[in-house]
C-alpha cells in the first residue's frame, strides 16, 4: 500500500514538471514569436531587417519559411546573397544570389538567381531595390511568424495564449494571496508579507475588472 502511494506521488510530481517544462516552452515561444514580429515590423539599430523566405528557390542553403536577417551595405559583390524589393509591390521582397553584375548608363543592375533554380531571374534588380545583403538565416522559424502578422495568426498565436498565462499567474497570485490572509489569522505577518498582500489585493481587483469589461464585451457582442 505504501508503495502504491510513493507511485502515485511520484507520478504526480512527474506530471507538474512536465506541465512546468511546457508551461516555460510556450511562454518562450511566445516572447520569441512576438520578439521576432516587433522586430521585421520596427526599424532596429544596425539597420538590420528580417525577412521571410516563402519559396525553396534559394535551398540548401537557405530553407523553405526560414527568417533571413539582412543588412545593408553600400556595395554588393557577386556570389552574396541579397534581399531586393518588387518595384511593382515593395511590400513583396526576394532573395536571391547574384550571379552577375551589369553597369548600364551609370546605373548598376544585379542578376540574381536563386541557388536551387536552373536558369537567372529574368528580371534584374536595380541596386537602389536592394533592401540588404542576408547575413543568416534561422529555419522554419519564419511560419509562425508569418503567420502571427495575420490577424488569425495575432488571435491565436498571441492573445490567446498570453491572455492564458495572465489568467494562470493570477491565479497563483490569488492563491497566495488566500494562503497569506490565513496566515495573517494565525501569527503576525513580515513586512515583506504585507506587501505582497497589498500587490495580491490589488491584482484581485484588477482581475476582477477585467472580468466585468470581458463579460459586457461578450454580452453585447452576442446581443
């Protein structure tokens, strides 16, 4: 019997650490999620960018929904691997080798190629469209984060999963909370226990509040 019952606690506090180990995974992945998409949306120091690779084009070496960091330079040689912008939608971005260089009434163009195509782009880049030259990249990491920019992506990727965790650490704050007015009825409590107490009271209430702004967002919502 008393074996069966050293089991059971040890299974329990098997399945606690492992629900911590994912609780601290998500968290991660979110801050690192939410971390790369502030950082291909803001300008950073350096000038340094992030792109998305959408297409295998560019494999081995650089994988299909990769995150390319790019930075620019005032010239670029052959054999670098570049990010140029679509003259007819800058929003669209590609990056690709360049294979040769050509001087043209002044202006410098680049033919580009990515390393997994048989032939050239077809169309060549103006220097002026260069957005940077690719630094390195970080595989598959580019879906999530493409995916986050959208506005299913935010909901579920983001809000979802943050507003989880909030609730879970103010349920522990809650708990604490409860823990420390029962210990206030036994023996006096420290200084530091006090403040606590005060912060885990406060919170209370401000999870209160979001629960009534929640619940007439939602009633309207559904009226």
């Amino acid at each position: 019997m008393a074996k069966n019952q050293l089991k059971k606690i040890d299974f329990n506090k098997l399945i606690g650490k492992i629900g911590r180990i994912l609780y601290a995974a998500v968290f991660v992945f979110l801050i690192t999620i939410g971390g790369l998409v502030a950082v291909s949306v803001l300008n950073i120091p350096g000038n340094y960018k992030l792109f998305t690779v959408q297409s295998g084009s560019m494999e081995p070496v650089i994988k299909q929904g990769s995150i390319v960091v790019v930075k620019p330079f005032k010239d670029y040689k052959k054999g670098d691997v570049i990010t140029t912008k679509e003259p007819a939608n800058p929003k669209v971005s590609l990056t690709h080798r360049i294979v040769n260089i050509k001087n043209k009434n002044g202006k410098i163009f680049y033919v580009t190629k990515g390393d997994a195509n048989k032939s050239p782009d077809t169309e060549e880049r103006f220097k002026e469209n260069v957005l940077g030259k690719a630094l390195f990249s970080i595989p598959y990491i580019g879906y999530p984060v493409s995916y986050a920019k959208t506005r299913d992506g935010l909901i579920f990727l983001i809000v979802i999963p943050a507003t989880l965790i909030i609730y879970s650490e103010l349920l522990t704050i809650k708990n604490e909370v409860r823990r420390l007015l029962k210990e206030q009825k036994k023996r006096k409590l420290t200084a530091k226990e006090k403040v606590e107490l005060k912060i885990g009271e406060e919170e209370i209430k401000a999870e209160k509040g979001i629960k009534k702004l929640w619940n007439r967002l939602f009633k309207k919502k559904n009226v």
